[in-house]
C-alpha cells in the first residue's frame, strides 16, 4: 500500500469516527466553529429581517396605503413559509443544510435589492413570497444544523445563545433603520449586505456541515403525533409574541400609562426575553427539561395572571414583565432543546418545519384572540396569556412520555 492509499484510509477512518460521534451526541473539536459561525448567523440575519420587516411597511405607509394593504403583503411572508415547510425534509437530506442555508442567504440579498427597483408595488407581493421562502429555509436549516452539532450535555445553552442573538437581531434591526431611515434604496441595500456577511459567515471553508438520513416519515403531520408538546409550545410562543407586540402598550395606555411609559413596558419584556435564556438554558442542561418546562409554564401562567394588579404600579410592573418575558420565551427555548435530543437529521427537519407551520398559525390566531378578549374584558390581554400558558403547562403534564 502506498503512502498515499494509506493517508486516505487514516482520513477516512477519522472522519467516521467524528461522525460516529457526532451521531451519538458528543461535540467534536471541529464543531465548535460552525456553532459559533450559525449563532453569529443568528445575530446577523436578525437584524436583517428586524431591519426588513418595519421597512417594507413604512415605505409601503409612505405611499399612502392603508393597513388591509399592509397586513396583505406581510401575509405573504408567511404563505412563502406554508409553501416550502413541506419540501424542507427532502431538501436537507439531498443536500445538506449548509448549500440550502447559503442559497437562502444569497437570495435574501438579491431580493431586498429588488424591492425598491420594482416598477409597480404590486410586484412586492410576490417577492415577499419569495422572501418568507429564503426566511424559511434558512431558519429550519440553521436551527437544524445547530441542534445536531451539538451534545446533549450542552444542548440547551447553544439553543438559548442563539435565542439571545436572533433575538438581539430583531431588536437591533428597527434601530439600524432609525438611523438610516427609510428613504430610497440605502436601507434595502444596508439590508441586502448584511445578509451577504451571514452568507460568507456561513461559507466559510472551515464550517462544516453534516449529513443528514431520510427522515423515517414522509408524512410531515405524523410528528404532530410524536412532539404534540413541543408544536403546542410553538404555537403559543408565536400567538403570545404577536398579541404582546400588537396589544401590550395598548393595554397599558387603557389603564392610563402614557404612550412612551406603555412602550418601554414592552421594551422591558424583550430585554428580559432575551437576558434570562442563558441562565435557562444553564438549568436546561442541568435538570430534566421536561418537568424545567413544566416548571416554567405554570410560573407564566401565575405570572400572567398577576399582570392586573402589577400594572397599576410601574415599579411592579417593570421588574415583572421582565421575568416574565424571560419565563415565557424559556419555555420555547427548553422545548427547541428537547427536540433536538429527540430527532436527528431528516427527522429533525421535518420536525422544525412542522414547527414553522405551527409558528404561523399562532401568528395569525394570537393578535386575533388577543383582540377579541381585549373587547370582553380590560384585562382581556393577560388573561388570554394565562389561558394560553396554563393550556400548555395542563399538555406537557399529561403527555407524560416524548415531547
């Protein structure tokens, strides 16, 4: 044998091993930069879509239409999602998630430069389509890939850092645009540039990607069957955030705070949102999820019972909301985490896009029920909140078995 044949056998008997570690759950040296390149890519295309999503309804504002309008194109994002979730799984497992992710990334570039170039608005509609597509696919892609790179002794904590950066993204976004504004193509372009540093983030020779198996189910609505908690969490986590987004400093204005004092109320519940996942995601990989989610639920469901008599002070309702925000996104954060240790590869593709779908029609049913028991009651938002978290906790408690 030359010492070239045996060069490559000592390569290739190195590189199943990494796998076979991999597979069984342990975090290989050579992992590390991928993990930290996928939650910088988290961080970055956050503010990209922080960024892009105020944008494209202001300009759309500025041109004199109406909300119905507005509401319209944004719908289209989430049609783009329900269009590709299904074909996710296949895609993954034929190619990977590293090319699917890069694709996704160099196309939301391409697109946000379209925007402001297009010769009517119509054609808006369906580049936000195309949009919500890319969005997708790199969502599922990377959230995927992070969960299968990483151990179960440290699952929970990289789940929750990418929270905190995706996170941090959004929040950073509407920032960015204040500085810029919203006038001409400077904001779509800033957009587009900051999603090709992700792409070279992402690119880069030394983040590796592994392979993913055919999932076991061709059928995606057979893990409603197998991680109904975990679904149920993310319909939730999605109703509340948009409720929250929509209705939060409304509710307080009702009850007399003013508009600036009603929005940082809001702002407060995101930082906590953010500030509170790592020390989550700490007890996470310390104690059984299952009962720390169970644990969380019945704490947001107390909590947001609490939100009446804590809204009539503001040094009561500050230091609340904050925990809460951190409580309640936890409980998403912990469920991610559960998933991964569940389902590996395809089968955990098919399950983060089942979790799309359910992410979309929470968007779509919490401002919705938000709103309608606003109008029943003034307290109407928090009980809603309550309802919505003591459903979950009632779930988790009598799925005893999976997730």
């Amino acid at each position: 044998m030359t010492w070239f044949a045996r060069l490559r056998e000592t390569r290739s008997r190195y590189v199943q091993q990494r796998q076979h570690l991999a597979a069984e759950g342990h975090q290989t040296r050579s992992s590390l930069p991928a993990i930290i390149s996928l939650i910088a890519t988290g961080l970055i295309f956050g503010l990209t879509y922080g960024l892009t999503a105020p944008l494209i309804a202001l300009v759309l504002r500025q041109m004199g239409f109406g909300d119905s309008f507005i509401g319209a194109n944004a719908a289209m994002h989430a049609l783009g999602v329900l269009l590709v979730a299904p074909v996710l799984p296949r895609i993954a497992w034929r190619m990977g998630p590293k090319l699917p992710m890069t694709a996704a990334l160099l196309g939301a570039a391409i697109l946000l430069t379209l925007f402001p170039a297009m010769p009517t608005v119509w054609l808006w509609f369906p580049l936000r389509i195309l949009l919500g597509i890319v969005s997708e696919t790199m969502f599922v892609m990377s959230e995927t890939w992070l969960n299968q790179l990483s151990d179960d002794k440290s699952r929970t904590r990289t789940i929750a850092s990418y929270t905190v950066a995706l996170s941090a993204g959004f929040a950073l976004g509407p920032l960015i645009l204040t500085a810029v504004g919203t006038d001409g193509m400077l904001p779509f372009l800033i957009a587009a540039g900051i999603a090709l540093v992700a792409l070279m983030s992402v690119a880069m020779p030394w983040v590796r990607a592994p392979a993913f198996e055919q999932p076991q189910h061709s059928n995606p609505l057979r893990y409603l069957a197998l991680a109904p908690v975990a679904l149920f969490a993310t319909f939730v986590n999605a109703a509340l955030e948009t409720a929250g987004m929509s209705f939060l400093p409304i509710y307080a204005m009702h009850l007399g705070w003013a508009e600036e004092a009603a929005t940082l109320l809001l702002s407060v519940l995101l930082v906590g949102a953010i500030a509170l996942q790592l020390p989550i995601g700490l007890l996470g990989d310390r104690m059984d999820r299952r009962r720390l989610a169970i644990v969380l639920g019945v704490i947001s469901t107390i909590g947001a019972l609490m939100w009446p008599i804590a809204i009539h002070s503001p040094f009561l309702a500050y230091p609340l909301l904050f925990v809460w925000g951190g409580v309640f996104v936890g409980i998403y954060t912990v469920m991610m985490a559960q998933v991964g240790s569940h389902f590996k590869g395809g089968d955990l593709v098919s399950v983060y896009a089942v979790m799309s779908v359910a992410w979309g029609a929470g968007a779509a049913v919490g401002p919705f029920g938000a709103g309608l028991a606003m109008q029943i009651t003034t307290h109407g938002l928090p009980y809603f909140a309550a309802l919505a978290c003591g459903l979950f906790t009632i779930l988790a408690l009598v799925r005893r078995r999976g997730i």
